[in-house]
C-alpha cells in the first residue's frame, strides 16, 4: 500500500493523517484516500475531479498526475503551490 | 436590530458588535482564510460563512450558536460532466436565505455563473439546472470577478412571493424567475453597456450588474449599480431607467436600498471603471431621498484627502430601520453611520480588503 502524506497547510482545515491505501494509480489510491476521509476530497480536486490548480502532487521526488503508476512502496505528498499574498 | 455586523474580509471573519462603549470587534474566526460572504439566518438564528479558500476551493461553514463554534457544511459544487472542461465552481459570491415561508432554504451564486439551492441548511446543494440551461448564458461573459467568467453577485427573493427571484450577473444582465427556479428570463430592458459595440450595447446578456438591491417594503423598486451607470426599476425589474443625476460619478460597485421608504438609496461613487478610486481621493456616500431627482453627498467621518478606498459590491449594508449603514472598503476601513449616512464612524482601520458586511 502506498503512503499519503498531505501538506501541513491542508491540516489547518481539515483532518488529513499519513494515510497508507492501496491502488495502482495517484488517482486509485488518493480515492481510498477519499472514501475513509470523504471531507477531504473537494480540498484535493475540483468538482470535476482534476486536481485543483494550486495543489501540487509528487510520487517520492517526482510531480505526478492523477493518471501516474505507483507502487507499494512509493509515498505520494499532496502539497500546496506557492501563490497569493 | 443593527446592533451586529457580520464582516467578511479576505483574511477571515469579524463579528462586529454595538455595546455600550461603541462599536467593537467582538470576535474573530478563519483568520488567515479567504472569505467572501458572512450571513445572519433570521428565521433559525443560524449563522454561515462562505470560504474561497485559495489552494483548496470553496467551502461554507455553519454556527447553531451565534458564531461560538462553527462546522464545515456541503459548499455548491457542479455535477461530475463527461466533458473535459466542465465547470468547476470558483468563488461563492452571493449567499441568501430563501422566503419566509421556506425554512431552511438557501441560495448561492457562484463564479462560474452556477446558481445553486439547498432545502436542509447547506446540508446538500442541488444546481439551478433552470439557469444554467438556458442558451443565453454562452453569451456571459467574465469580469464578475478576478477570473473570467461570469458571476451571480445579487439574489433577490421577493418577500411577497418566494418564488419569485431576481438575480443579477456579472456579466450576463438581470435573470427573473416566478416559478421558483424552473423558467427564467432576461429583465434588462433600459440598461446599455458602453464597453460594447453599438449594435451590442443593449443587448440584455451583456449587461455588467454589479449590485440590485430592493426596497423591502416596496419590492417592485429596485435600485441597480451597473458598470456604467446607476438604475432604477419601479416594476419590479421589468424595466429599467438611468439615473443620470448620481454623483460625483457614475461608476461604483455597491448599493443599498432603504428598507421602507423606496425613494432612497445609497451609492458608492468611483472615477470610472479603468482608474476605480474615489474621485479626487474623497471617499463619499451619494444618497438619495428623492428618488433620484437628487442627491447628497455624505463625507462626514469619512477621510477626504488621499483615500483610495473601493467600496465593492457586498461592502455596504442598511439595518431593517433604515438607519444604520455598515460600509467596509477594499483598503480594510470599516464604518458605520447611525444617522442614515449623515456621519459616519470609523470602527476599524487594520482590518483586511473586506468583501462582504452585513447586518444580523
């Protein structure tokens, strides 16, 4: 199972712990993500579902969309992109 | 009445309080959030908060206990679509309850141009599916905000008639519905956009409505602030004529409406819509008592060298009687008059840019 780790910023609104769910894509496993923590879902994606655009997503070291493999071992960062003032 | 302001400011929520001593910041809540509507339910006492948040989308919270404690609730959000760019919904940009006679309802417009309904408190919301068919709407346009597309930005139910709904949409024109929701149709007859081609200047879809607001007592009077230039309905928004004696200029953002009396209303000025700063750097209030034929200024208490201050759409508010006004700007002042605009205090001069006041 792949681990899920979200942004200390997130945390601010809404509960979001390390998280370990299984899945073969970003995308599968963040919705497991999303069924044990159904309110964290629209902080994640719009309501199309796409990743919202100031939310950045990495598989270890590397950005990653919704459509990327993961492995069982990978750690996936739901992180925030830098904007505003 | 009057007694309690509900602010919304781009970095959190003040509840605002008249004691003894003046009036106050009594408490804070969101601080560091993006908020864009605060609104007082007074047929439950229920308080809500509209957040736009800017990494993680919008959410509303809810307080069952005068603003003590609060607890996220279902924010609007558009059906799932097969298409690859549908709608997503922005910024909550207005929030009202429903009628009198239908507890429990409230509705929100959104950026995006989404008009959406709830029946349980905001425990759910459904898309206005009436509004958002209607083949006019690819003719909206951005500008109702800071992102291209298309805002709801006033919600108007008749108090006489809870199905009766006026909205106003930035840019898109005014919208009425009789039928609660079902049908709607475009009321902008007698408004006209400067900012478009001649053949196009009256065309209904293009009009720029920034604010409506109803006489509550008199509810086929409407006062409107377009983006070039101030309106008046008397039938209910069927019709709409200029108001050419507004001063010092035409351009502004907000307005309000006297609750009882429907020959006055209050405005907030700016130079024109590309320099949006006080004209000559004196923050007024125009006010009118004679249904248009002329008006005021009121400059009392307020600062009349250097002020940029921009009063925006949801940034002025009148209390039921008509004589307290709450006006917070872009700058992060905060006033109140308690003589119907006549003088004005300055309750808050720190606060962030507020997008939104009004009365509980």
């Amino acid at each position: 199972m792949a681990r899920v780790a979200f942004t200390g910023n997130l945390k601010r609104h809404v509960d979001c712990p390390v998280a370990q769910a299984a899945g073969a894509t970003v995308e599968a496993v963040l919705e497991n993500v999303f069924a044990a923590n159904p309110r964290l879902r629209s902080y994640v994606v719009d309501d199309q579902g796409r990743v919202r655009k100031h939310v950045n997503l990495y598989v270890n070291d590397k950005r990653a969309a919704l459509r990327d493999a993961v492995g069982a071992d990978d750690e996936i960062f739901v992180f925030q992109a830098l904007s505003g003032g | 009445m009057g007694k309690r302001i509900l602010v919304a400011t781009r970095k959190g929520f003040f509840d605002v309080r008249r004691g003894r001593g003046g009036w106050r910041i009594a408490r804070t809540a969101f601080l560091g959030d993006i908020l864009s509507q605060a609104m007082y339910d007074r047929r439950d006492g229920t308080l809500y908060v509209a957040q736009s948040l800017g990494h993680f989308g919008v959410k509303l919270q809810r307080s069952n206990d005068g603003g003590r404690t609060w607890a996220e609730i279902a924010a609007p959000a558009f059906p799932k679509t097969a298409k690859k760019h549908g709608p997503s919904v922005d910024y909550l940009f207005s929030l009202e309850t429903g009628g009198a006679d239908e507890p429990g309802v409230l509705w929100c417009g959104t950026v995006s141009g989404g008009l959406f309904r709830s029946a349980d408190r905001g425990d759910s919301w459904a898309l206005n599916t009436g509004l958002w068919n209607v083949p006019a709407r690819k003719e909206w346009n951005g500008g109702g905000f800071n992102v291209d597309k298309p805002g709801i930005d006033t919600i108007l139910v008749d108090p006489r008639d809870s199905k009766r709904i006026v909205v106003g949409i930035s840019t898109g024109g005014v919208w009425q519905t009789a039928d609660g929701g079902k049908s709607w149709r475009n009321s902008s007859r007698g408004l006209y956009a400067e900012y478009m081609p001649p053949a196009k200047r009256e065309d209904p879809n293009a009009q720029d409505v920034h604010r409506i607001a109803r006489c509550a007592a008199a509810p086929d009077v409407l006062w409107l602030q377009h983006h070039n230039g101030v309106f008046r309905s008397t039938d209910g928004g069927e019709t709409w004529a200029e108001v050419t004696t507004i001063k010092p200029a035409k351009f502004g953002f907000a307005v309000a409406a006297h609750p009882t009396d429907p020959a006055t209303a209050w405005f907030v000025p700016g130079v024109k819509d590309e320099c949006r700063i006080p004209v000559g750097g004196k923050l007024v209030v125009a006010r009118t008592r004679d249904a248009a034929r002329s008006f005021k200024l009121l400059t009392k208490g307020l600062p009349q060298r250097h002020a940029y201050d921009l009063v925006l759409r949801h940034g002025l508010d009148v209390n039921a009687s008509g004589t307290v006004l709450a006006m917070g700007s872009s700058t992060g002042h905060l006033w109140v008059s308690e003589s119907g605009g006549d003088d004005w205090t300055l309750v808050g001069a720190n606060l962030p840019p507020i997008a939104s006041v009004r009365f509980a």
